[in-house]
C-alpha cells in the first residue's frame, strides 16, 4: 500500500463529489425561476440513491468477477463491501488494507469510483429539465444504475486480475477491446448523454418549447457550477491515475488547457456566429472541453490537448442546435455537450494520441494508422448503442406505468411547488401575509434541562 | 390636482428625482415596471438560440401635483429624463379629484 496515492485518491474522490452539486448548479441556473430547485434536487437525489446502491450491490457488479464475456461483474462478490474493509492490526502493519486495488486500499477505489457513479446519473437529468416526476425520476436512476451504469463501468474501469482478485477478468472494452478511455469519456459522458436523449424523446418536449423563451434564470449559478466542475475535474482526471505520479500530473495539465482552449473555442464560434460571446458561452465551453479531455487527457501532449479541446468547444457549440433541427427537447443540451463532446473526445484519441504522453500510442496523425482509430470507434458506439437503447425501453416502462411526467396544470405552474412544495426565492420579500401552522406541536412550557 | 405618471428608463430614475426635488416637489411614488412601446423589445442570444425580449424594464414614477405646478412639473420630468434615444419612455397626467393625507385627514392641497 501506498501512502501517498492512497491521499491522492481520497481526495481526488472528496472532489468529484463535489461535482455533483456543482453540475446542480450549473444546471439549476440555466432553468427558469420556477424549476430550480426540482433540477438541483434531481442531482442530489442521485447523491443519496446511488450511494446506497455502490455499497451494497453496485460496486460489486461493477468491480466483482466478470460472470462471462466482460459484459458484467458478480453482484454477490463483494455485497456490502464488508469482505474487503479489513486491516492489519499488528505493531508493523497496522492500519494497512489487507485488500489493495493497485497500491491503494480497495476502501478508497470503492471511494472513487462511488462518485463517478453519482455524477453519471445526474448529468442524465439535464435532459428532461422541468417536467419530470420526482418520484419517477427516482426510480428510474435506481434501475438505469443496475442495468446501465454498473455494467457499463464494468467494461470500461474493471482490469484484468485488478479489482477481484489475480485470476478475475474485468471488463471487455479495458481488457479485451482494449479502447483507451482513461476516465470516462464512454462510460460517464457518452452514457449519459445517449440516456438523456432517450428520456427527452421518451418524456417529450417542454410546453411552449421552441415557442416561449426559456431563458437561463440566473447566469452567475451557471458559471459558479461551472467553476466547480472544473475544480472537481482534477480529481476525476488526474484522480484516475489512481496514484500520486506523473500520470496524474500530465493528466492535470491536459485537463486544464484542454477546458481553456474549448472555452476559447465555444466564444469564438458565438462572436463570428452571433456577434456577442456570451458567459453562457464561455461556462459551457468549459465543461465542453472537460467532457473531451475526459478520455484523452493520458494519451495526448499538452499542445494535443490544445487542439482537442478548441475543436471540442466549436463542434459542441454547433451541437447545441441540432435539438431545435430535429426537435427534441434535450432541455439543457446534454446531447450537445455530453454525448458530441464525448464521441468527439473519445474518437479524436485515434488520431490525436502521441506515443510521447503516458498511455504510450501512436494514433492515425502520428504514424499508428488506424488500429487505435477503431477500437475508439467500437468502443464508443457500443455504448451509445446499449445505453440508448436500454434507457428507452426502461423510460417507456416507467412513462407507460407510473408516469414519467407531471400535469400540464403542474408544469405551467412551476415543478418547484408541484412536486417539492417549496419556491427557491421569495422575490416579493416578506411573504408573510398568510399562516404558520407547526407541523409538529410545540410546547410553550417545555422543562428546561439544569 | 393632477396625477402625473413617467414610465422612463431605470437609469434616469436618479436625475429625474433630483430634478423634481430641486423644483421643489415634495414626494413621490417609484415602481419597477416592465414594457414597450415604438421600440418594441430587444434579442438575446442563449446557446445560440435568439430569444425576443418583448418587455424590457423600466421606471414608472408617480407624482401628484396642484394644478399650476403640472406644466413646470412635466416639463421638469421630460427634461431630465430624456436621453434623446429610442425607448426613453412616456409621461401622462390624469385628473385627480381628491387627496387625503392618512395621518392628520386633510384634503386637497393641504394634503400634497
């Protein structure tokens, strides 16, 4: 065991969580005033759902034994994770794990790739902004983790004899595929982004979509979550070097100017276009160029990195329209900027790889040929493919059972106070005209303890 | 007396009050308003999808005057608050047939 990769995974871990509610606010700013709250809590119901979820069954299907063809890990394996806590307890290895992934205890992989899982399932819901039930929303992430996520992970983060032991295999994509996607451009960002634009078709479009304005309510949220992505992308790239080296400190720098030059990217596209760059321009550059780096950012130089990352933010930037050409209403562009800016990432890696960066592989610019092209390609569409197509037939499901949208009524009205009961501001001030009514009694003559 | 009503723009709201309190104008009403008149509203660009802005904001300020003082008291408003550009807004008066000042009852222009 390693000390000093096991501090750098925990904390890498601290910070991915932190994305989560950063992406809440991200997201919530760019709803209107009358749905922020029900955008924020479809990310921190994620937080709690698919936490309980990786302790007691997720992490193993995703890191267990592969039961057969890469495609999944044994659920029962590691249920509970109470089988790989353990400790030495004598005077020269106390504290030491006794189950290590790499040279970090298998506790703080578990730790890593917990918040990997959150953040996945919470990108989903900016898709479906403003109209879906809280509780259908709830279910659903409970079943897409089990058949889509968990799985998916399993393919691309599980390596042989790495996590289940020295004989276990792991996934086919990191084993046999042999695709390179250091942390997750397929398993998070093409996943989800096809997810989402399942459920946007499943769920249809907003009322008055293409009709009303739909104007981000509060910009300066939008750029504050964007800021703490990127934060929190540190620990998702470099983190995923699993070590304190010089793996993670390339993928540091890759994931840092890949964002600055996609942010550049976005804003140029939006002056030659439209005439102003815009902060919702920039913020969404930034994560753009995050998404792309996601996959690449062990596989390329840093002026790769340039590179990658500019053409990320004028191709998402374009992408961000296809809704209104074909009509769906991916809400808040999930489509645009997760499944484009992951394809794109996860593809360019075929041509843009340079045997100089840590993953060590020639693409097609740099004399590979293609071999490292297709694998990309196969990789990439195979889970565009599985999570498209199980997200729609779990969103039809749950649209033609328990309903996946609110009412009309509801919907114009606000989500909000439909479906949590609260308003996330009290413009007027001082809305104290009505009643207070407790809703537990409270007791006027209470003893007061000595 | 005359009610004499000013939808202006929010940033003139400053001079226009110290325009009317140099006149000599005791008090007054200021609400946040939204509208458009001739210059209709203005797009805005959101990940590339340009939304029209129909109602833009503006000021709207009311003051009532006795009925000598509402030529100066217009004249004093248009003055100041006037940019010369497109969207600088309205003034209007509108008969008032009483006031009462709510702490002591008087009527009239004693209440002003």
């Amino acid at each position: 065991m390693d000390t000093g990769d096991t501090a750098w995974v925990l904390a890498s871990a601290a910070l991915v969580l932190l994305m989560t509610p950063g992406l809440a606010f991200f997201y919530g700013g760019m709803v209107r005033t009358k749905s922020v709250l029900n955008m924020m809590m479809m990310s921190f119901s994620s937080l709690a759902i698919i936490t309980v979820l990786w302790v007691l069954y997720g992490y193993s299907e995703a890191f267990g034994d592969d039961v057969g063809g890469g495609l999944v890990g044994d659920p029962s394996q590691f249920f509970g994770l109470k089988d790989i806590i353990g400790i030495g307890r004598g005077d020269d290895n106390l504290g030491v794990a006794t189950h290590l992934v790499f040279t970090i205890p298998a506790l703080a992989f578990v730790a890593f790739q917990l918040v990997f899982a959150i953040i996945t399932v919470a990108l989903i819901s900016g898709a479906i902004a403003d109209r879906a039930k809280f509780s259908t929303w709830c279910v659903f992430t409970v079943i897409w983790a089990t058949l889509v996520y968990f799985p998916v992970a399993h393919w691309v983060f599980a390596f042989d004899g790495a996590t289940a032991g020295e004989d276990s295999l792991g996934g086919w994509i990191a084993n046999r595929l042999k695709a390179i996607d250091f942390a997750g451009g397929t398993a998070v960002h093409i996943n989800a982004g096809a997810a989402g634009l399942a459920l946007a078709l499943i769920i249809g479009k907003r009322i008055g979509f293409n009709k009303e304005p739909m104007r981000p309510h509060n910009l300066t949220l939008v750029m504050l979550g964007a800021g703490l992505l990127w934060f929190g992308w540190f620990g998702f790239n470099a983190g995923s070097a699993l070590g304190a080296n010089g793996i993670a400190a390339v993928a540091w720098v890759n994931t840092v100017t890949a964002t600055a030059a996609a942010s550049l990217g976005w804003l140029a596209t939006e002056k030659l276009r439209d005439g102003h760059p815009t902060s919702l321009g920039a913020a969404s550059g930034v994560v753009a160029g995050l998404v792309a780096i996601t996959p690449a950012c062990s596989s390329v130089t840093p002026v790769g990195a340039i590179i990658l990352g500019f053409l990320a933010g004028i191709i998402c930037a374009l992408a961000v329209g296809l809704k209104y050409t074909f009509g769906y209403d991916d809400s808040l562009d999930v489509v645009g900027v997760h499944l484009v800016g992951g394809l794109f990432g996860t593809i360019a890696i075929g041509f843009l790889a340079s045997a100089d960066a840590p993953a060590g592989v020639d693409g097609l610019f740099f004399g590979g040929g293609v071999d490292q092209l297709w694998r990309q390609c196969v990789g990439a569409f195979a889970v565009l493919a599985y999570s498209f197509i199980v997200t729609y037939i779990i969103g039809f499901a749950l649209h033609k059972t328990i309903g996946f949208r609110i009412s009309e009524e509801d919907e114009i009205e606000g989500i909000d106070y439909a479906e949590h009961a609260e308003s996330a501001y009290d413009l007027i001030g001082g809305s104290g005209s009505g009643t207070f009514r407790p809703t537990t009694s409270v007791k006027t003559d209470a003893e007061v303890p000595a | 007396m005359k009610l004499i009503t000013a939808v202006i723009k929010p940033h003139k709201l400053d001079e226009v009050k110290a325009a009317l309190e140099a006149f000599g104008v005791q008090g007054m009403t200021v609400s946040e308003a939204s509208g458009y008149g001739r210059q209709r509203g203005h797009t805005e660009v959101y990940r590339g999808a340009e939304y029209t802005v129909d109602l833009v904001p503006k000021v709207r300020l009311e003051v009532l005057v006795d009925d000598p003082d509402v030529a100066d008291v217009v004249d004093v408003i248009v003055k100041s608050s006037q940019t010369g550009r497109i969207g600088d807004g309205k003034v209007w008066t509108t008969p008032v047939e009483d006031v009462i000042r709510v702490r002591t009852g008087e009527h009239g222009a004693d209440a002003l």
